[in-house]
C-alpha cells in the first residue's frame, strides 16, 4: 500500500505561555502565535444545553455507560487525524512536546462519523425505516385493510369453490341425463327388434304351421283311427296296479264289444293270435318298420303275410285277456323305441289324425 505524503510546515510554532497568558488575560492552548482577529478563547467543553440540535435523519448511537469517553475520543482523533494529514494542513513536529486533547461524549448524539443508510436502500422497498410517528389509528386502518383483503381473499376461494361443485354437480346431473337417455334408446331399440322378432317369428310360425296342417291333410287321406264310437280311458304311461309292468304302455279305446278295428295305414300283417294278458293281437308292420298292435281282440279277420290298405277290418272290439271291460288296446312300437314303444297319442296325431 502507498503511505499518506508528508504534511507541511504548521503556520504557528508553539512556545511557552506570554506574560498575557500568565496575567490570565489570554487563554492559550500552548501555542506560539495566535489570531488577533479572534475573540476571547474558550474551553472547549460542550454540553447538553449547548450543543446545537441535530437535523435530519440520523441513526443515533445507543449510548453505553463505561468506555464512551475513549471510544468517542479515539474515532474522533483518529478522523482529525486522517482529515487533517488528508488535506495537507498540519503534520506531526518531530521535536515537540505533544499535545494532549480531550474530547468528551457527546451526549445522546453517539458517533459523529454515524450515517443515515436509509437513502442507500433500493426505493420500493417493503422494509419499514421506523414505526416513529404512526398513529394507533392507522395501525388499526393497515390491519383493517389487510383483514378485509384476506376475508375477500376467503369469500372468492369459498365462491370460486362453491362454482366448481355446482359445475360438477350439473355435469353429473347432465351425464346421468345422457345415460338414462341412452338407456332408454337402447331399451326402445331392443324393444323394437322383440317385437320385429316376435313378428317374423309368428309369421314363420303361422307358414310353417300352415305347412304341417297341409302335411297332416294329406297324411290323413292315408291314415285312420283304428275304430269309431269309443271313448279314451287309460293313456300312455298311467300308473296302476292292473298293468304287470306298473304302468300302462298303450292307448285303450272303449267301445262295445263286436266294434269293427280297422288298418291305421297300409302294411303287412307279422303277427295274429292268442298272446297272453294281450288277448286275442294282430300286429300290423308299415313299411316303415313301424309295429301297430292290436290286443284283447274278440276276433280276428286277417293272417300272417296278408297285405291290407287304410281303412281295411282287420278284427272286432273285445275283452280277451287281462282286462275290465270290452276295449280296444293299441301300441306302437318304432325301430328306435324299447319294449314299451311310445306313446300312441302322439303318433296318430303326428299322421293327422286326433283321438
């Protein structure tokens, strides 16, 4: 670092105290030469009732009890010192007596050399320099307003918040709206294509039975009911004791006793004679392979061999065997079915024919 020049000569020497100085009628502070232009000297002793105001803002060193005087006293000499040495008025005397100067605290004013840093803050700053000088009133105004800012601040969240729900709560009223709606299309639409269905569906059923009747029309010109004048007393499958397999595996005619039994269809007879509980039986086979059965016959009018037409008497209504009462008791018996065969009901009428 580069050292502070050399200060120049002092304009005054100092001497020892005049005759005037020890007459008292000029104080000195042990100086050579003094101004004549100037007024009586004085102590420098500054006090409170003194010492001039200070103006402006400034940051007031909070005063410490103990070690005032020498902080005060050594900043201030250290500043005359750098101030004076600065500007080239006064420089150290090798040589001479020193001189000791005294400086006291400056009451409630701190350092001289404290600054107001208030202008080097940035402008727009948020940071308050002091609450000096405001009122309870507009203490109460600031926490007012902020008061009212937050409760505005709440009401639009609550309101923005209430929106939302009604928002949703109108998109799900509209999206159930959608899908009852689409529901009911859909359930129209199904409805529509039953009734579509159900319509062409009576429509094939109506042809097709339209078909079967004429089916059945032209089977029944080839077909008959084995006898006239009877009346139905045991069907297919009745359960008794009077059957040795329990139940009844034919469909018993009831007429008087000499009632002509006539061929069912065209065939060829395979069987007519005594067969135990059946009686007086002729069995008529169709060229289908089919087996009509004829029992409790009084008597029979065909032989083994002999071919016979629709509607030829093959035999008489009788009670031979093991019956109650004269009737006629028909089985039939496919290639398919078991012993029992099936149920002679539901053949005639599959020929067109109804009992």
């Amino acid at each position: 670092m580069a050292s502070n020049p050399a200060a120049p000569e002092a304009p005054f020497m100092p001497s020892q105290r005049s005759s005037e100085t020890e007459a008292g009628k000029i104080p000195t502070f042990g100086f050579g030469s003094r101004r004549t232009d100037e007024g009586p000297w004085e102590e420098w002793n500054p006090s409170a009732d003194t010492t001039r105001p200070v103006r402006g803002r400034h940051r007031v060193g909070k005063q410490r009890g103990g070690g005032g005087l020498a902080r005060s006293s050594t900043v201030l000499g250290v500043g005359v010192i750098a101030a004076v040495g600065g500007a080239g008025m006064a420089t150290a005397q090798t040589g001479k007596p020193p001189v000791s100067i005294s400086i006291p605290d400056l009451p409630s004013v701190g350092s001289p050399f404290t600054h107001d840093d208030s202008d080097d803050e940035p402008k727009g700053s948020a940071t308050a320099l002091s609450s000096v000088g405001v009122t309870s009133e507009e203490t109460e105004q600031g926490t007012s307003d902020a008061g009212e800012a937050l409760r505005a601040r709440i009401i639009l969240q609550a309101e923005q918040q209430k929106d939302q729900a009604e928002a949703k709560v109108q998109q799900a009223a509209q999206d159930a709206a959608a899908k009852k709606a689409a529901a009911e299309a859909a359930k129209v639409k199904r409805e529509a294509a039953a009734k579509a269905a159900a319509a062409k569906k009576k429509l094939a059923d109506e042809a097709k039975a339209k078909l079967e009747a004429a089916r059945l029309a032209e089977l029944a010109k080839q077909y008959t009911l084995p006898t006239s004048s009877y009346t139905i007393t045991s069907t297919f499958g009745q359960a008794g004791s009077l059957w040795s397999s329990g139940y009844h595996t034919g469909l018993d005619f009831a007429a008087p006793t000499g009632t002509p039994i006539k061929a069912v269809h065209s065939g060829t007879i395979t069987e007519a004679g005594w067969s135990g509980s059946y009686g007086y039986r002729t069995i008529l086979t169709l060229d289908d392979g089919t087996e009509l059965w004829f029992a409790h016959q009084s008597s029979i009018n065909v032989s083994v061999g002999q071919k016979v037409a629709t509607g030829d008497v093959i035999g008489r209504v009788g009670a031979t065997g093991n019956v109650t009462g004269a009737h006629l008791h028909l089985e039939v018996h496919t290639s398919s079915s078991d012993s029992a065969g099936i149920d002679p009901m539901a053949w005639l009428r599959s020929m067109g024919l109804n009992p």
